[in-house]
C-alpha cells in the first residue's frame, strides 16, 4: 500500500482528507491524485477496504462495471494499487474524531491525538461504524464457532455450517461455502426472505437445506461448538452438527462523531447536493454516507460520485483550475 501505511503520522498537511478507505474512497484517492491533489485517508479499520475487507473479502460481487464477477478482496487489491500510482497516505486503525476551521483550512483531530489539515474533507464512511446484530443463544460463544463474518473461507472446509438469517449475506455466505464445507445448512426465523429472489434460487438449486418459521435455542459443545439446537414451527425441535455458526442477522450502523460535523443528516446519511458537496463549505460526501433524492446504494454509484467530488473539490481548491478534468487515457 501507500506511504505511511500504518505509520502513526501525527501531523499531516494534505489537500484532501478522505474520511473512510472503502471502495469509494479508494477510488477517491485514485481520482484525487490524478488531479494532482495531495490526499491522505483515515479510517478506523486496520486495513483498506471498508465493509468489503471486514465482512466479506471473500464474496463475488457482481455490480461493478467491467467485471462480470470479481471477489471483494481481489477488488479492494486492484483499488489499492490504482490509488497507490499517486502515494496516498494512509491512517488506519484511527478514528476521525473532530473537525474544525483555523486559518481557511479544516482541522480534523484523530482520536489518538493526531492531526490532519487540509484543504477540502471528502467523506466516504459508508454506513459508519457497525456493530453485528447478535445471536441471542450464542451469548459466550463468539469465536468459538461463532462468527459473524467469513473473512477466510478455507477454515471452514470440511465443517457443518449452519447459517443464520434471511439476508443477502446468509445466503451469500451459503452460496461462499457450500463447494468447500461438509454441510451447510440456512436457518431463518420466517417463511420469507429479505434476499434477493436470484439468490434465493441459486441456494435452493444448489440443495443447500433452508429450514424456515425456525430459531436457534441453544448451542453445545465443549470449548467449541458441536452442535445447534432448533426450535421449530409447531414446537418440534431438531439438532444440527455445526463446528461453525454464521450469524448473518445484520448490524446497527451510525455515523459516530460525524454526525457532529455541522453536515445535514438524513436517516443516518449526509445531504449532498449535485457536486457532492455538504452544508458544511469544503466537506463532501460520496458512496453509502451520501444521500439525495433518487440515491442506489451500489459499489459503482460511489465511484462515480468520488470523480464528481474530487473534481469539484479540484475547482474549490483551485479557482483556475477545470472542472472536467480531461480524459484519463491522455495522459503519461
């Protein structure tokens, strides 16, 4: 990766402080250098990649244009290495705590006492700060066969899986360890699904067992887990062999010390308008943390809005400067 990848940089002075490190802001940190703007990223994970890196490296993911399929940390590989052509600093494993002016420029304080100023702040947080929903009868077994995400598929090859939820991530966990895994089982507490229906299908097609009007009541074993009790419609119960359990029930989500920055919120997201720009003068926003009328939520609409930021940014920084910023492909 960059510069000052994990490097405990305590001052900085950059032209854009990108706020998250997922896709969008990679991509802003790519886009921003071509513009010939110095650029630092923070983020509270240790490691680049945002959502993708922390819930599912391992997963395809199939809206990003160009790619028919790529998984997620094949994707967060290639963003780094395209940001990396213009040697972005990175500040992860530290949280942006408070913004402020001083001198026509924002101050943003790190909650381990660093500081950064720059120009423009460009916020890229995805959902925030977010926490697993958790397993109500796995109360004691976390990591010890519990888990919430699967950021390595390989360990669980040759296990009992039992999957818990009715998300896209269950089943996309499901679809992630079948080939690999002794038994996956899918057990969701109602009869419907919030997935979406194609992968709904491709689990069923698959013979992935899918137990429905179902609740996980207890779970046994020595140090780790052994086995899943169920609770099921009419008051039957069943057991399940699983060494491991995906709790995929979801998470709660929100903007943490953002939500303190004088930007205007809606629904735990930011208000931009057109150019990305927020209520507060030289803080933008783009990908999930973005919001205006008509927003989708996609991987691919945060790198659009990251270029039309950063070029925004780019003319706010820089008066003389052009908006549009010429075509990549013309340039070297």
């Amino acid at each position: 990766m960059g510069l000052n990848t994990y490097g405990r940089v305590m001052e900085l002075e950059v032209d854009l402080l990108i706020v998250g490190a997922g896709p969008t802001g990679l991509f802003a940190a790519y886009y921003a250098g071509f513009r010939d703007l110095s650029v630092a990223l923070v983020d509270s994970l240790p490691e680049a990649g945002g959502q993708i890196t922390a819930m599912y490296p391992e997963k395809m993911i199939f809206d990003v244009a160009g790619f028919p399929a790529v998984r997620g940390r094949e994707l967060v590989t290639a963003l780094v290495a395209q940001a990396d052509q213009w040697k972005p600093t990175y500040l992860l494993g530290r949280q942006a705590r408070t913004l402020s002016t001083v001198d026509d420029r924002l101050v943003v304080g790190l909650a381990d006492g660093g500081v950064v100023r720059a120009g423009a702040v460009l916020i890229t947080a995805g959902i925030g700060e977010f926490k697993p929903r958790p397993l109500p009868a796995g109360d004691g077994w976390l990591d010890k066969g519990v888990v919430h995400f699967v950021p390595t598929l390989n360990v669980h090859t040759g296990q009992d899986v039992v999957v818990v939820g009715g998300g896209d991530s269950a089943f996309d966990w499901a679809l992630a360890l079948h080939p690999i895994a002794n038994s996956v089982t899918l057990v969701h507490r109602r009869s419907t699904f919030r997935a979406h229906p194609p992968t709904v299908r491709q689990v069923r097609d698959l013979g992935v067992e899918i137990i429905t009007d179902a609740e996980v009541l207890e779970l046994r074993g020595d140090d780790h887990v052994a086995e899943v009790e169920l609770g099921l419609k009419g008051g039957d119960r069943k057991v399940l062999p699983a060494q491991t359990v995906v709790a995929a029930l979801g998470f709660t989500a929100d903007l943490g010390p953002i939500e303190s920055w004088g930007v205007e919120l809606d629904h735990r997201a930011i208000v931009v308008d057109t150019t990305m720009r927020t209520a507060r003068d030289r803080v933008y926003a783009a990908g999930d943390v973005a919001q205006y009328p008509g927003k989708v939520k996609l991987i691919a609409t945060g790198f659009g809005e990251a270029a039309t930021a950063v070029n925004n940014i780019a003319v706010v920084l820089n008066p003389d400067a052009h908006l549009f910023p010429g075509h990549s492909s013309n340039a070297g």
